[in-house]
C-alpha cells in the first residue's frame, strides 16, 4: 500500500538515527523558551518593573517578543522553526525525466516530509494526472532536493512507460512538446519536529526576544543610576544599576546573537556546489 508521505527524516543532525545513545552525551535538542524561561536564565536578575509606573512586565508581553524572534529568525534564514505545509508548482521538463530522475529544488529546505508528488498538464487540474508513489520519491532533506527513484522490483523502463502512458502527455509528445509550466505540483513539510529543536535554534531564538525586550522596555526599568533627596537636614538616596548596565546587557546579547546566528548559518544555508555534464 502506498504510504502518505515520505518517512520523516531527521533534520538536525541529518539523517540522523533515533535510539541514539544520550547517556554520555548533551542534549541536542530542546523546546522553544518560554517567559518563565527567560526569568531563569536570560533575563535572570533583571527587575521586569517599571520604576515609574510601579507595571510589571508580564509573560504575555515576553511571549510576544519571543514570537516576534522565531518570526524574525524565519525571515532572515528561511529556517522554518515549527513544521508547516507548502504546495508549489514546477515547470515540467521532459529532459529532467529522462536523464536525472527528475531533480527537483524545492524552494524551502529542511523537509521533514513530502506528502504528496503528482503530474498535470491542466493549469486548474487539482487532481494529478499522475499521482507518484511516496515510495518513489527520494528526499535530500537538507539540500530542499527530491528525487524519483523506483521503488524496489519495477524496472526504469516500465517506470517511465506507467508514468507516461497518460492521454495528455501522448498528445504533448505528439506535438513535440518537451515541457510544461507548472506541469508538477508538490505538497511537502518543512521545518523542525515537536521537541527536537536544535538547542543551539532554542537558545538563539530566547537571546533575540530578551534583546527584543530590553531594547523597548529597558529604559523604563532602569531609569536613573542614583538620585538623592535632602530635605530639612535629612538625605535620603536611592541607585539602581542604571543606564549603563542595560547598555552593557544589551551589547552582550547582541555579540551572543551574532555569533550564534553565525552557527546556524554555517549549518543550514551551506552552499553546494551542482555541476551538470
């Protein structure tokens, strides 16, 4: 029976194995930061009160700052960081078919799955003239590359003479038509399983939300450095950390961000290299 979709592959590290052996070694992979998080670790020890208003800062207002990162990271990267469906169209080219196992870039990587591969030479056609086995389809998850590969026991040439024996594409090769806009359409999953978000995504994502966070409410928690009041002889002073020590907070965060986005690019948007003889 042919299954839904492609197998789920492992995206970081790729094409790793579950079952892995984690006894003697770190955890990989971690949830996305909550607010409570953020209070124990990134914005540990900072006041989250405004010293002029008395207004707490609440973990609504941190979660939203924290979705306005994962947005961000989406943005920059084009690193999808919960899974999310796409449907495309691919011109189809008879030459493709033919000589390489129909290579196909997809327009975003990390696929955790494709859900469904088909052929028409109807521009409105939802239904696929030719619905491909998931069995069939290769996947490079990392690359945003798939591939149609026979399955185990059907030979090339009965593969193409199955896949090619439709009415329509007998009167494009009559016509001498070798190719097709659109001719391919592609339903597939992209991004990152629950729970298995690379800790390295995790904590890069909790940075750029309390850098976020203090950018627009830190004034307001660090008003003043110190201020003294003397009346009839009596001195009173208050100090808080001040100004300066948000500044340097936030220089802090922002070599930690870059540095980290760094590593995630290295991994995730390498360059390849694909020569064609």
């Amino acid at each position: 029976m042919t299954a839904s979709k492609t197998p789920r592959t492992g995206i970081f590290p790729v094409w790793a194995q579950d079952g892995e052996d984690t006894t003697h070694t770190f955890e990989r992979y971690a949830a996305l930061p909550t607010p409570d998080d953020m209070k124990n670790r990134s914005l540990f020890g900072i006041p989250l009160k405004s010293q002029l208003t008395g207004q707490e800062v609440t973990n609504e207002t941190i979660t939203h700052y924290i979705n306005a990162s994962i947005s961000e990271l989406e943005h920059d990267l084009d690193l999808y960081i919960t899974p999310i469906t796409f449907e495309e169209k691919h011109d189809y080219n008879r030459r493709d078919f033919s000589w390489t196992y129909n290579y196909l870039k997809l327009n975003h990587p990390n696929i955790i799955s494709v859900n469904e591969l088909k052929l028409t030479f109807s521009n409105n056609q939802e239904q696929g003239l030719i619905v491909y086995p998931n069995e069939f389809v290769h996947v490079m998850p990392q690359e945003g590359v798939i591939q149609l590969v026979p399955a185990f026991g059907t030979s090339m040439s009965g593969f193409q003479v199955s896949a090619f024996s439709g009415a329509q594409y007998g009167a494009l090769m009559a016509l001498g038509t070798g190719s097709f806009p659109g001719g391919i359409r592609v339903n597939y999953t992209c991004g990152f399983e629950e729970g298995k978000i690379p800790a390295s995504i995790s904590e890069l994502i909790e940075n750029m939300a309390a850098y976020k966070l203090l950018s627009s409410v830190g004034p307001l928690l660090f008003p003043y450095n110190s201020i003294g009041i003397s009346i009839d002889g009596t001195s009173q002073s208050v100090s808080s950390p001040g100004p300066q020590f948000l500044a340097q907070r936030l220089t802090d965060l922002q070599g930690i961000i870059e540095k980290s986005k760094d590593a995630v690019k290295s991994y995730y948007q390498r360059k390849f290299q694909l020569d064609s003889f």
